[in-house]
C-alpha cells in the first residue's frame, strides 16, 4: 500500500489502525475531530492523554466510595 519508505503513508495507515482498534466513543470522537495534518506522536499523545484521565476519574471515584462505606460503619 505504502512506497518502502514512505513514512507519512506509514504513519497515516498507523493513525488509522489506532483509529479503528478503538471502543471509547469519548476518545474515538477527540480522535476524529483532530486536524488531518495531526501526526502520529499527536495522535498517541491524545490517547495517552485520554487513558490517564479516565484512570485518574475512576481513582477519584473509587476513593469516594471507600469513603462513604467507612462513614456507614
């Protein structure tokens, strides 16, 4: 598909791959709303970015509920 070393092809196809392998409706929508100018490190960094939100949200939450229960008891 891509010339041998054509790396902005390459890049384009891998853009589209993580584009395609994700589940997120959130991330998947961030993703296509982005420049097609964006590069691959854009890309990923919006993804990494994405992942360590939602870990960090879930954390919170999870602390919240601990939190609640020892007040229960």
């Amino acid at each position: 598909m891509c010339k041998v070393q054509d790396q902005t092809c390459i890049n384009g196809w891998k853009k589209h791959g993580i584009l395609m392998g994700i589940r997120d409706e959130e991330l998947t929508q961030k993703l296509t709303d982005i420049d097609v100018s964006a590069t691959l490190q854009d890309v990923l960094e919006i993804c990494r970015s994405h992942e360590s939100s939602k870990s960090a949200s879930s954390a919170l939450r999870d602390t919240a509920k601990a939190c609640a229960m020892s007040e229960y008891k």
